[in-house]
C-alpha cells in the first residue's frame, strides 16, 4: 500500500509539471502565435507527453525489465494518444458545443486524462 501511494505521489508531481507545460504552451501558442486552440492543444499536449514519458519511466513507474524499451515507448505513446483523443473530445465539446473558455476546459480535460493516464500506465507498463 505504501509503494502504490508513493507511485501516486510521484504520479501526481510528474503530471503537475506535465500540467503546467501544457497548460503554459497552450496559451503561448494560442494567444502569442495565434494558432487555433485545438491545434495548440495539439501541440501543447505532445510536449508535455515527451516529459512525462522522460519522468515516468525514470522515475514513477516500475517499467518491467523483461520489456523492451521500444515497446514500453510504443505503449506510452499508444496511451498518450488515446488520452490525447480523449483530451480532444473534452477540448472540443467544452468550447464548441458548451461555449466555455478553452482554457478552464482544458482543467477539465486534463484531470480526467490525468486519471487515466494513472490508470492505464499502471496496468501496461508495470
């Protein structure tokens, strides 16, 4: 119990950097090179996944030795992906449909992939 809290702990300080990268790069682009949000959120959600791969295989997860490292990449981005769609859809129907700031929707976005992301890496990575 006490390693699954620690693996949270570190989860949830990984995924706060994570955060605030996305979050940071998705106003930069939208606001300062004026690209369209869901672009941005795009490209802001890919930056953020090249750091939170870095960190979670260093040093969140146990990431299983008998794996290659190829395939435990192709699985994180495999997921990464999927949360990206899943990010997408939030993105996207909080802005279009609801007509709230992209910016508070992409909190939401984001707690719910954080989820996720916990979820699914814990069980294909380890």
């Amino acid at each position: 119990m006490k390693k699954i809290i620690n693996q949270i702990l570190k989860f949830g300080l990984v995924g706060g950097i994570a955060f605030i990268i996305d979050y940071v790069f998705l106003y930069l682009f939208t606001e300062y090179f004026n690209i369209y949000y869901f672009i941005s959120a795009i490209l802001s959600f890919s930056i953020s996944v090249i750091f939170n791969y870095i960190a979670s295989i260093i040093w969140v997860f146990d990431v299983d030795g008998e794996k290659s490292k190829i395939k435990n990449f192709i699985v994180f981005i495999a997921l990464s992906v999927a949360g990206l769609g899943i990010n997408q859809v939030i993105m996207w129907y909080g802005v279009e449909v609801i007509s709230l700031y992209y910016m508070y929707v992409k909190l939401i976005a984001t707690i719910i992939v954080m989820i996720f992301n916990f979820i699914t890496r814990k069980i294909f990575l380890e």
